[in-house]
C-alpha cells in the first residue's frame, strides 16, 4: 500500500479540517515546568468522573497524533527548544489550549529571568519560523478547574460562545 | 476468565458517577474563589490591591488625564488578598471560573479614574475620588495645600515658615 503525505495544502484544505475537528479531538499534554497542579486537574478530566471521552477526547502520547496540545507551565528557558520541537511535530489545523494562570500570563513568574513568561510571548516567535498555530485558546484558573477546561475545550471547537469580555468602566 | 464478571454487581451497585458537567451545574462549594468583581463604585484609586496582589494582575496605569485599574484574570492567582485589603471594600470574590478566551485581550478589565492635577506644577498625583475622600475624613485641612503634589507641598510649607520669621 502506497502512502501519500500531504506536503501542502490551500487555505481552504485548512478550512475544511477545522470545520471537521468539530468531532472528536485527540490531545497531548506538554508540561512546560507546571507546578503539576493544572497537571492534576488535567488527569481528573480524564477520569470517570470528568470522563472527557464521552465527546470524544483521548490522550496521546505523541505529538504526531494529535489535533491539540494541552499546555501548561509558564515556558521555562529550559524547556523552551522542547516545546518548539513538540509543536513543529504537531499536524495542521495546530491547535494549543494554554491551561493554567502559568500558561496564560506567566502567573507570579511573568517577569522572571528563567522563564519565558506564558504562551503568548512567544506566539509571534512560533510564527515566524514557520510553526503556525491556527486556534489558541487561554483557560485562567490557578489551578484551571476540571469543569473550566471542558468549557475551554467547547469554546476552543466553537460550541460554545466565551463569556469573558473586555470592559471598561468609569469609577 | 470469569473472574472479571466479579466487578458487575458492584457497578450495579454504585451506577452512574460521571457528572453531566457541560449540561448539570457545575460543583461550586461555600468557599470556592473565582474571578474577582471590582465595584467602580465604591473603588476611589489607592492602590492597595496593586502593592499587595503577588503576581501584579491588578496594576496602575496612567493615560494622560486618566489612571487605569486594570485587572488582567489571566494571571490571577485567585488568592482573594486584594478582596482582604480593601480599605472601600470595594473588591468582590465570585464564583466565576468559566473564563476560557480565545484572545488574550478579552481577559482584561479596567475600571477608569479620572486625576486631579497640581496647581503649582501641573503634575497628575492622586485620583479624584481619593482626594475628596480624605477631605471629608480630615476636618483642619489647609485648603490652599490640598491641591498641591506632594513635592510642591514641602516647598509651600518651607516658603511659609521661613516667610514667617
């Protein structure tokens, strides 16, 4: 049997999959020097009482199976080449759902020497050396309840509308 | 092989455990810590909950006439310390945990102090609200020294000793 790999693919071919990734979704944990609580909470969402697999929601091992990365820790030096290297294997549409306070803002460690500060700082970085990643979505919560991170997930694929908006009010 | 028949009556026994999260209501006890709630109107701009929250996700910033509280749930630890702090009590905990964005922008919330400037220097130093707080606190408040900068205020009242003698 002949295997063919797609090597490029239109806009629209992206499109089209992330239409279909309204399905079941297959995820990978990367732990970016999490203090392993949002690790916890991770874990609980996969167990009976959470049960994510009833939507569908599996873990893999590898980054090459899967759609979307649950990330958390907020990024230290150290582990910074890893997650690039992770993130690269990952197939097109690239999904990341930044767990944790940590993965959001950086948490109490934004402005540290040793850590990059959050998933977002380095975004744009990603982007351009080629690492394109089509969905973000942010999940606060230090650590992210189990309940948020199905919310996450549901907002993430579209059936859900996000509650939080940015307002501003005069005192 | 039979042995595994054993694990039946008990799942009879116990049923169902999974929780219908996305369609039950989720399980939020008495004590539980979300997203905090500032009240812009009881909030007067002192910055207490600024100096005191350990990852700076309440924070000052000034545009121009204005001085910004903002508040950035991302990097919220939800301890609750800027709720304990509160001299105006202004600070509210809710219960709010459902606060996934897709973008980082969506996360923020600010609430808008309007300055008031120093007659001497023109500088912007304290909010409104706040100064016409601790003139109703302070009853012998030289008037013409309540609306100077602090910096400003040392030379007034070093001219008018020295005028003095």
């Amino acid at each position: 049997m002949k295997i063919t790999t797609i090597t490029s693919f239109s806009e629209k071919d992206l499109e089209k999959a992330l239409a279909k990734i309204k399905r079941s979704i297959w995820v990978y944990h990367l732990n970016t020097g999490s203090c392993n609580g949002c690790d916890i909470e991770i874990l609980d969402v996969l167990t009976p009482w959470f049960d994510v697999e009833r939507f569908g929601i599996r873990l893999v091992a590898s980054p090459r199976h899967t759609d979307l990365v649950l990330l958390t820790g907020p990024i230290t030096v150290k582990t910074l080449s890893k997650v690039i290297k992770a993130l690269r294997a990952v197939p097109r549409p690239r999904l990341v759902m930044a767990i944790g306070s940590c993965a959001v803002g950086g948490n109490i460690w934004f402005e540290s020497y040793s850590t990059i500060g959050g998933f977002y700082k380095i975004l744009d970085k990603l982007n351009d050396i080629g690492i394109v990643v089509d969905r973000v979505i942010y999940v606060p919560g230090c650590p992210a309840r189990p309940e948020a991170i199905i919310y996450g997930t549901a907002v993430l694929l579209g059936l859900l509308k996000p509650k939080t908006h940015y307002k501003r009010v005069e005192a | 092989m039979v042995k595994f028949l054993k694990i039946l009556p008990i799942s009879a026994k116990i049923g169902t455990v999974t929780v219908m999260y996305p369609y039950d209501r989720p399980l939020v006890t008495e004590s539980f810590r979300g997203a905090i709630e500032v009240d812009p109107g009881k909030c007067v701009g002192c910055g207490a909950c600024t100096r005191i929250c350990p990852p700076k996700a309440l924070s000052f910033i000034q545009e121009g006439e204005t001085l910004i509280l903002r508040y950035f749930v991302g990097r919220c630890i939800f301890c609750g310390m800027c709720a304990d702090t509160c001299p105006e009590k202004a600070i509210k905990i809710t219960k709010e945990f459902e606060l996934a964005s897709s973008s980082l922008y969506e996360l923020y919330s600010d609430v808008q102090h309007s300055l008031s400037t120093c007659r001497r220097c023109g500088k912007k130093f304290v909010t409104r609200k706040l100064m016409n707080k601790v003139k109703n606190l302070v009853k012998e408040l030289p008037e013409e020294l309540l609306e100077l900068c602090p910096n400003c205020r040392r030379i007034e009242s070093l001219l008018r000793t020295t005028n003095l003698r």
